[in-house]
C-alpha cells in the first residue's frame, strides 16, 4: 500500500520511471510502529506501507530477517534499500534536520535521553503489561507483571513531573521526545494504570493529539495476537 | 576525586578562579557508568567523579533526584549545572563531532539502531541475569530469569552475525556503538552464557580491549548491593 500515492519521477525526461519511496515494515497493533506511522504523516512523506503480521511468523523469513536480524517492526527501509530498525532510532533518521528534533546540541541530548528513557522504562513496563494482558499472555507472568507495572507508574510519575513546568518534553516544542512518549502512555489504562490522577500527562495528551497531522493510533492486536487460555 | 587533575583558568587574569569541570556521578559496579567513564578516558576530558552508592540509598536523596528523577547513575553534569542521564545518551552527547560518532547521516542513525538494541535487547537481559546472579537476586524471579537469558542469547547471536563482516559495528570503526555493545556482553559470561562459541565477538572483544585508552570495567558489585539469601 502506497501511503500519499506514487510519486513519479520526471527528472531525465522519462516519465514511465516510478521512483521507489521508502517502505516501511509494520504491523498496525504495535505502538513502536505507531510511532514512525505518525511522524511520517506529520513529516507529510510518502511511502509503501508493508504490513508484516509479526503473530503469523512474517518476521521470521528469511527475508525479513535480512532487514531485521530480530524479526520485529518497524524497519524503515531506504529506496537505496538499506534499512534501520528500533522505532526511536527511525524517528531519528526521519527527524533529523526538522523541526522534530532540537538543533541545540544539549536539547538533542535531552531528547535522546527521553527517548532512551522510553524504551527502559515505557515500553517494557506499561507496553509489555498491556500485552500481555489483552493477548492472554499475563497468567503465567503475574509476579512479573506486578513488577512491570510498578516501574511503568513510576515513569508516569517522572514523566508528569516533568511536565510541571514545560508544554512537551525539551525545547518547547512538540518532537520526537513526544512521539515516542505518547505511543504507548496514552493506552496505559488498558493496563489497568490510573491515568487520570496525572493532570500534567492528560494535558499533554490533548496537546498531542492537537498537533497538525495527528493521527490516533496504534490498532487493537489482531486475532493472531491472542493465545488461548492456558 | 578529579580524574586527569584540576583545569585552572587563566582567562580574565584571575588565576585563583577554577573552572568547574564536568561531573559524572558513578557506581563503580554499573557497566551502564562504566562506558561513561571509558569514552571520557578515551577522549582525554578531565572530569570529576562522584560516587554514589545506589545500593545505600545515595541515589535516593533529594538533591540527587534533581539531576536524575529516577535515581539512577550514570549522570552527567555539565559545567553549568545542567544534567544528562541514560547512559547512551551521555554517550552521544560527549561523542558528538568526534570520531566515536559516525559523521555520515546513515551511519550515525545505524549507531543509534544498536544503542536502542544494546538498552533492549542486551542490558535488561545479560545485564539484569548477571546483577540477579551475583547478588541473590535470582530465586524468587526464576522463569523471568530463563526468559531473559533467552533473549540475551539472541542478542549475542544477532551481534556475532552481524560481526562477521565488519571489524566494528558502525563505519568500519570503533565508535560508542562498539563502547555500549561491550560494556554488558564482555561479562556476560558471569550469568552463564556461553561467549566462547561466538567467535566473532570474542575477536571483537579482543579490538575493543585493544584500542587507546582502553580500561577494564566495571568493577565487582560492592558489599551493599548483596541481598541475604532468602
């Protein structure tokens, strides 16, 4: 699926020629892949979506695995073919040089801090416990979870800490920090995290949300996401 | 404790003034401060060290959740004041424009692909099984424990690949990619992973242990950081 439409190269006269856009690798459940999904409408890029259904063994050909020795989305492949895996080191490439990563040198530290802090302390907490939760895969995991969840109420305790006295993460402005700290804070209720007792984080929710190009995301798991009951 | 000595400054004429140098605030027995510590070697920065035993509570006190809410070392304090966690991050910060950061645009976003994978895939597996391992931690997380050892073998498995043809992981040289890779998977051999069959890393370990200014690292865990066995 071309996302934007084609784009048709007329350079050298030869109109028949479709230039390759970027592809990106995805699978609509995965907040990680939301991520990228998101920026690249807000950047207003074109490209081939190709959805890879990670529950139905799509990451493992071995093709796929060429792109990404981990089997996971999103890849961002280049039209030279080349490609870059890990969700906020693609919002990088995809950022860099717009208004979606700070230009000072100390904010972009800043944000690659966030960004880190992210996927310590975001995504393998509240992310992880939701998934497991809404797929079936908590049973066994219960000692786990508990802990999962409590590191991931204290990183939306940092978080809206921070947000005491600034509108988005660093610099003042909405980036690539936000992206990536939205994705999946704004479902950690489907964990069974109070979200409302955290004003700072509601209201930078909405901040978000009212960005130009904003689109609502991820998808709910697909079918093949769900185990059955043990 | 100054490491490298005092910087005096002698611009303005006023010679009894000393410049602030940068701070790292430390724990000797964290891999994550130890590629701190071995790239400020490495580039020759004079900086200050500042130990803060975690496992005592040093990393809870007020002043100290000011530079990092999660109480975490390593963090870097800049020479104004302002701070820096997630060690990746303070990696990047301090390697910006030298040759430890790829200049080229694709190589850098590939450096950050593997510091994303080295914080997710290696540190919370290799990383947490060994500090679970030597310090009583490990009992009452056994399934975990397996879980995450799975994973770690994966990530070695996907590193000594991804070795076998380069000589480095990013460039064709040795960057904070190859510093943040070696800091967890050099001494995962402590939590009963088999490095020896991956030769590829053992020949790569053998480049990082070689290059300017190499230090070993990181210390053994101290005293304070041993739970009684249950």
């Amino acid at each position: 699926m071309i996302v934007r439409g084609p784009k048709t190269a007329s350079a050298g006269g030869d109109e028949r020629r479709i230039v390759c856009p970027m592809r990106l690798y995805d699978y609509a459940g995965s907040a990680n892949a939301y991520k990228v999904r998101l920026l690249l409408r807000q950047l207003d890029v074109r490209y081939e979506l190709v959805p890879i259904d990670i529950f139905r063994g799509e990451g493992q050909t071995p093709d796929f695995l060429k792109k990404n020795p981990l089997g996971q989305v999103p890849v961002l492949e280049l039209d030279d073919g080349r490609c870059i895996a890990q969700s906020n080191a693609i919002l990088w490439h995809l950022a860099r040089g717009t208004s979606f990563l700070p230009a000072d040198p100390f904010a972009e530290s800043k944000a690659l801090e966030w960004l880190f802090f992210e996927q310590y302390e975001v995504e393998p907490t509240l992310g992880s416990a939701r998934y497991w939760l809404l797929t079936g895969r908590a049973s066994p995991r219960k000692d786990e979870l508990a802990r999962r969840l409590e590191a991931g109420r204290r990183a939306l305790r940092v978080m809206d800490r921070a947000l005491e006295d600034r509108t988005f993460f660093v610099g003042g402005r909405y980036s690539i920090a936000d992206i990536a700290l939205y994705a999946y804070t704004h479902i950690a209720g489907d964990a069974g995290v109070d979200l409302a007792s955290h004003q700072n984080l509601a209201a930078w929710f909405a901040r978000v949300e009212a960005q130009p190009g904003f689109e609502p995301g991820p998808a709910p798991y697909g079918a093949a996401a769900h185990v059955p009951p043990a």
